[in-house]
C-alpha cells in the first residue's frame, strides 16, 4: 500500500491497531483488531475484550494488509465514517 494523505478517509474496521501514544496512561499499549468505529472511538478486540478507545486523546499505529504500518493521530479521524470517506484531505505539502 502506497501511504498517501487520503488514508484518512480509508475504511478501519477489520485492520489491526495499536495506541501509540495516550493522554490517557491506560489506553497506551493497547492492540488488537478494529470491530467497530463510532464518530468519537474506535472498539478494539484486545486479548478477548472489547476496549472502547477515544479516538481524540491517542496516537494510533495501523498495520494493512500488506504490511505497512501508519501512524496517524486520533484528531484526525474524529469524524463519522462515513463523512470521512466524503471529506477532502488538503494537502500540507
């Protein structure tokens, strides 16, 4: 997978997640499969529970299906699914 700024609007359910980085001490090293979004957390399957994570407060690592790992800061995907799908990246660059 090519990283482009549009992975932003990509679809993360079903992809495998770390929290990176916390405002919240207890939420760091959290990892698992992504199984369900909402406008404000991501629900994460860690070790057999489901750990609710507020998407504005943590730094996510996301691995793909090729192998590439991104890391992409909660703030940014603040929003619906889908309304991100529909919302234009500008780039920075």
């Amino acid at each position: 997978m090519k990283v482009m700024p549009n992975i932003i609007s990509s679809e993360f359910i079903g992809t495998e997640a770390k929290v990176a980085k916390s405002r919240h001490h207890g939420y760091v090293g959290i990892s698992g499969r992504i199984i369900d979004e909402t406008r404000n957390t991501f629900v994460i399957l860690h070790k057999g529970e489901r750990k609710r994570i507020i998407k504005d407060s943590a730094v996510f690592n996301f691995k793909f299906s090729d192998g590439t790992i991104v890391e992409i800061d909660g703030k940014l995907l603040v929003r619906r699914p889908e309304d991100r799908l529909k919302k234009r990246i500008r780039r920075l660059w």
